[in-house]
C-alpha cells in the first residue's frame, strides 16, 4: 500500500509557477525546488498542461508557465489532473463470499469512500491556487518574524 505524493507535487509546482509572475521556469529549477529529478517534473508538466493548468514556451529562456490565472485554478482542478486514483481502494482480491463480512463489506465501504471522496472533492473545490500561494507568503511572513524576534 502506498500513496500518491503528485497532489502535493503539482500544487508545489504551480505555487512556484504562480510566485514567478509569467517568467517561465525549467523543469531543472523546478526540480530543485521540490528535490526530486527533472524527468518526475516534466511528467508531471505534461499532466498539467493537458489539464490546462500549465503551458511552456520553447526556446532559450524558456520553460513552464500558468496557463491560468492562480484565482481559476481550483485545487480540485490539479487534483483531477494528477491522480486519478480513489481516495481510498478497496480490496484487490474479492472477500471471501462464505462470511458474513467478505459478503458484504465492498458494498458498505463503497457508500463510506464515495461520501469521504465527495468530501474532500467538496473541499479542494473551495481552494484555489491563489489561496494556496497566499497561504505560503503567509507562512514565509510568519518565518521570518519567529527568526528576527529570536536573532
């Protein structure tokens, strides 16, 4: 069992993206950024830019850009466009039908998780990148007042 860390990724990506105000950004300065390998990040640019989320100019001193505005471009937007797995899974083998349990459970969880799935859809739709950048000038504010206060 793992976890997809593309979500977290591709909102880093496009916060990055949205901080630099239209100067485009190479999948080298995006990968040391995030501390993972340029191939990961152009993967994940193509996701993007097929969502329309991203666009790239091409040529010397080209890279990625928003294809957006960071105000229209909701988190369930990038969601969408990076990960198309469920919340959470079900079993991969069928239980077994001879209990009670294994009879019944995908049906029950099935309610659970497509309710939990809604949910945090629901939420991420109320977010958008601008707020998320937002949040992140945020907290670079409050940073840097803890370290003058203790310098």
């Amino acid at each position: 069992m793992n976890t997809s860390s593309r979500f977290a990724f591709a909102v880093h990506v496009l916060a990055l993206l949205s901080l630099q105000e239209g100067t485009p950004l190479s999948s080298d300065m995006i990968a040391g950024s995030v501390n993972t390998n340029p191939a990961l990040i152009r993967r994940l640019l193509i996701m993007l830019a097929e969502a329309g989320l991203t666009t790239s100019q091409l040529g010397a001193g080209g890279g990625a850009l928003l294809a957006r505005a960071p105000e229209q471009i909701s988190l369930l937007d990038v969601y969408r466009a990076v990960d198309d797995a469920q919340l959470f899974a079900l079993h991969r083998e069928e239980p077994n039908p001879a209990c009670m349990v294994g009879r019944n459970i995908q049906v029950v969880l099935r309610g659970i998780i497509d309710e939990a799935q809604q949910a945090m859809e629901a939420s991420l739709a109320r977010r958008t990148l601008a707020d998320a950048t937002a949040d992140l000038e945020r907290a670079e504010r409050a940073r840097e007042r803890k370290r003058r206060s203790h310098a």
